[in-house]
C-alpha cells in the first residue's frame, strides 16, 4: 500500500490495518522460523509497511492534538 493511500484512511481503518499487517508479520516469522517463507524479503516489506501506518497514525494524532503530544 502507498503512502498516499494510507494518508487517505481514518485512525479507525489505520488500527484495523496495523493489526492486520502484525498478524501478517507474526505469521512470516513462523513460516521463516518453520523454513517455509519462499523470501525473506517479505518480512522487511511488512515491517517497512508497519511503519508507514505508525507514522501516519501518529501525524493525525499530532494534528489533532494541534500539534503537541501533551509534554
């Protein structure tokens, strides 16, 4: 998914889709650590993905807030 794309989603579609991306993460791991995983360039693209989530995630967080995260 682009970041473009993730900017478009709501906080509430964000979280379902960060949930989603660690089960994805959790399942490579275990195909990874079973021998399974046909590339191991999967997980760094996964991992890669989570971040641009969490980031985005916690811009909108920021802009809601105006732009203090309460320190």
């Amino acid at each position: 998914m682009k970041i473009n794309e993730i900017k478009t989603l709501t906080p509430v579609e964000l979280n379902a889709r960060l949930k989603e991306l660690n089960m994805e993460l959790f399942n490579l791991r275990f195909s990874n650590a079973s021998r399974n995983l046909a590339s191991p360039v999967q997980i760094r693209n996964v991992k890669r993905e989570i971040a641009r989530v969490k980031t985005v995630l916690r811009e909108k967080q920021l802009a809601a807030n105006g732009g203090h995260d309460g320190n």
